[in-house]
C-alpha cells in the first residue's frame, strides 16, 4: 500500500518516523522545497510543487497512491485545498493530522485577527512600537508599509520582496524555550507580538513568554480547511491508515 504524507509539521515528521518502521507500508513524505536546509527525514521524500490540483491528481495516478494523509501546517491553505479536491478527483482516501489551535487563557491578551494583512492593521500607527513578528517569512510582506520597527524571526532570510522599512532579522531555528523568548523580548525591547496561532508545543514558548513579559498578542486565526476526518492523536491516524490501507 502506497501513502502520501504531505509534509512540512512536526505532525508529519512524527508520522514519518514511525511509518518508517512499517515494513508493510510504503510511504513517501512530500515537502514544498522552501526550507533551505531541511532536517534529514526517515522516509523516501520528494520535494517540490506538485502543480496544483492538476500536477497532484498526475501524481496520485503515476505513483498508484492508495492514501493521502495531509499533515502540511495549519497554514498551508491551499496545499490542504489542492488535496482535498485530487483525493476528490481520484477518489482516493485522505485523512488530515494536526494539532489543535492554541486557546487564550488566564493571563493572556490577545487581540485575534483573519490575516497577516489585519494583523498590521490592529497594530495601528501610533505610537511607534517594536513588534516581534513571529509568523515566519512569506508573509512579512503584509507589514511593508507600516510605521512600527520588526524584529523579524524566520528560518531563512526572506526574499527581496516588499519587507517593512525598520527591520531587524533575527535567522534563527526553533525550538525555542520560554527563557529563550523572554530573552529575545527584554533585549529587543518588543512592545507586542504577532504570531499565527500555529498550536501545539513547538513553537508555543513565545507565547508564554509574552504572558510572562505580560505583553498583548496579535493572533492570526487558522484558515478554513476542507471537509475531511482530521486527527490530532498519532494513535487516531493509524487506525486510519489501517483502516483504508490494510495489511496485505
Ligand atoms: P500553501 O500556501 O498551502 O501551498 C502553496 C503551494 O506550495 C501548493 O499549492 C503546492 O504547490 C506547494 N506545497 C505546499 N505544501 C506542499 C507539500 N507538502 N508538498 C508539495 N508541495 C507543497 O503552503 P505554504 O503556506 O506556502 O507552506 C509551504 C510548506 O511549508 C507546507 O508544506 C507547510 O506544511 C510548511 N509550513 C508552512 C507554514 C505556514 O505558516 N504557512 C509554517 C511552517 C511550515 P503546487 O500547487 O505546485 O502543488
């Protein structure tokens, strides 16, 4: 039996390692191609753009794919669409495995917005702040024309697209402790935060930080994701895969 992964979350690499002692499964973990430098994985990987829905349906038929499971970031929107309608189009099954969106809680402030465009609208014009901007680099483009300084946090430098004018990059890869946050917060002086409301435990250390530092949050919702069963327990998403690829 033949299983897709479409990759790029700490989902996916979970799901990788322990699919790869599967001697009855083969599966085949897909990533975009940004990172620069991804960590090595443990299954057979393909890295690239499928070609839309078109280019993913092409795929599923040449490669015989019996299953897809989509465990690309909550915000990998169109990734998720493109799925949902190849798998549609293929009837091929498809399951969705990820994490659940963080939640505010005692303590936190956080002001929830639908995209990184209202995002740099709810941080106003005045007065001037330092905003930590946490939500990687393809979307920095949304602050270029704002009046406040970034410190902008990302894995690789972002392309020379239309960035904000007062820019501080910070290249660095997580995980990163709360300590660490609270660190980078105090020397950078950051007045507030914008994160996406990714979830889950690896990347959540800066929003703790900012309660302790008692800091307001811009948070992006997630986007709105296709019907399909989504698992947010590896346990759950096995049985899936049991269930529409058994054992020969
Ligand atoms: P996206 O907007 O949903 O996808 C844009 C295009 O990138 C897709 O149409 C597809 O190209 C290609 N693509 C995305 N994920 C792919 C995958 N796993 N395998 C093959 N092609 C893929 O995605 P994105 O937000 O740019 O994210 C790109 C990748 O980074 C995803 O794999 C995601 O899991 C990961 N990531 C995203 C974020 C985030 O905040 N967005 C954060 C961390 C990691 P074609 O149409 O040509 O097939």
């Amino acid at each position: 039996m033949r299983i897709l992964i479409l990759g790029g979350s700490s989902e996916a690499t979970l799901l990788a390692k322990t699919l790869s002692q599967r001697a009855d499964l083969d599966a085949i973990l897909s990533l975009a191609g940004r990172t620069k430098n991804p960590a090595p994985m443990p299954l057979p990987t393909r890295s690239g753009g499928f070609g839309g829905v078109e280019g993913l349906v092409s795929y599923l038929r040449d490669e015989r794919i019996n299953a897809v499971i989509d465990a690309t970031h909550p915000f990998a929107a169109q990734m998720k669409r493109n799925a949902a309608q190849a798998c549609a189009a293929t009837n091929t099954p498809l399951c969705a495995f990820t994490r659940a969106p963080w939640v505010a809680g005692e303590g936190d402030d956080w002001i929830e917005v639908d995209s990184a465009v209202e995002a740099a609208a709810a941080l106003g014009e005045t007065p001037k702040k330092n905003v930590f901007l946490a939500i990687g680099r393809q979307q920095a483009g949304a602050f270029a024309g704002s009046p406040h300084h970034f410190v902008l946090r990302a894995i690789d430098a972002p392309d020379a697209e239309a960035l904000p004018a007062s820019l501080d990059l910070v290249l660095a890869r997580g995980p990163f402790t709360v300590a660490d946050e609270i660190a980078l917060m105090r020397d950078k002086k950051i007045d507030i935060l914008v994160s996406k409301n990714a979830g889950g435990e690896a990347t959540r250390a800066k929003i703790d930080a900012a309660r302790v530092e008692k800091l307001p949050v811009v948070m992006i919702r997630r986007p709105k994701t296709p019907e399909r069963p989504v698992f947010e327990n590896i346990g759950d998403a096995l049985a899936w895969i049991e269930a529409h690829c058994p054992a020969s």
